[in-house]
C-alpha cells in the first residue's frame, strides 16, 4: 500500500477525525499531538483493515480508542477534561451560534469518556449497529446507554438554565 493509496481512501472521512480529536483535547499543544497520533495509527493498522465495515466506522474505531488511550497517559490530559466545561470552547466551537448548542457541546465535554464516545457517535448520524460494531456492545445496551447520557444532558442543560 502506497501513502497516496491510503490517504484517498481515508481523507475523505478526515473530518470523524478532527471531531474526535476536538471532543477531547482542550489546547492547541494536545490537539495537534492527538492528530498526530490518530494519524499514526491509522496509518499503522491500515493495513489490516479488511473492510468487514465501512472504513468510516473503522475510522471511528481507531480514533476514539487512540483517543481514550492518550487521554489516559496523563493525569494532566484527565483533569483537563474534568475542566472542560469551564474551559472555552474549541475554535469549531467559537463559531456555533446558537447558544443551546455551545451550551450542549460545553455539557457533552464534561461527560465521563465512553459516554462523550457514544454520543458523539449518535449525533453524527452513526446507527446503533455501527456504534455496537465500534465499542463491542450489544444495539439494546447501545440504545440504552445513549438514552441515559440524553437524559443526562437535558438535566445538566436544565439545571444550567436554572443556574442562568
């Protein structure tokens, strides 16, 4: 396999990438390791991909477990993401206008790891059987989990306004 065989193959689902990547880094320093990283590993397990899914679910697969493993290698890397919340929002972020939206991307960073995973998966459009294939769930415990962080979100969005 050749780099131009592997980068027309997979960058025209970059952007799984970059989401993954905004949803758990805070800093300029992390984001750009974080690509870094992803990037590598795609490259580095491309090879054993066999397309028994779609290449953006696999996609999907690589990054957030590269995404999980980086963040934790450092105490530093989890505590940012306990402050995310308070933190400004990423420069994809910045640009949403909308203040129910900033204010649920700001909730969904302040989600425990595997459940931002889920619902980042379910806000992009990806079905319950390719959210089960990704994490190793069944599609029942996928479709229960992501009820309970809805649920989540709309009482942290509530109490929010509240607060407001």
């Amino acid at each position: 396999m050749t780099k131009t065989e592997f980068l027309d193959h997979t960058m025209p689902h970059q952007a799984i990438i970059f989401k993954v990547v905004n949803i758990y880094t805070d800093n300029k320093e992390d984001k750009e390791d974080l690509l870094q990283e992803i990037w590598l590993q795609l490259w580095l397990s491309y090879p054993r991909f066999r397309g028994q899914s779609k290449l953006s679910t696999w996609m999907y697969q690589v990054a957030l477990n590269t995404a999980l493993t980086y963040t934790r290698k450092s105490a530093t890397r989890d505590k940012h993401l306990r402050q995310a919340a308070a933190v400004a929002v990423t420069h994809e972020q910045e640009n949403v206008q909308h203040e129910q939206e900033r204010l649920l991307w700001d909730n969904i960073r302040s989600l425990q790891k595997a459940e931002k995973a889920l619902i980042l998966l379910y806000i992009d459009g990806i079905s319950y059987r390719e959210i089960a294939e990704i994490t190793g769930d069944s599609e029942s415990n996928v479709g229960t989990k992501l009820s309970r962080i809805r649920q989540k979100l709309k009482d942290l969005i509530t109490s929010e306004k509240i607060k407001q």
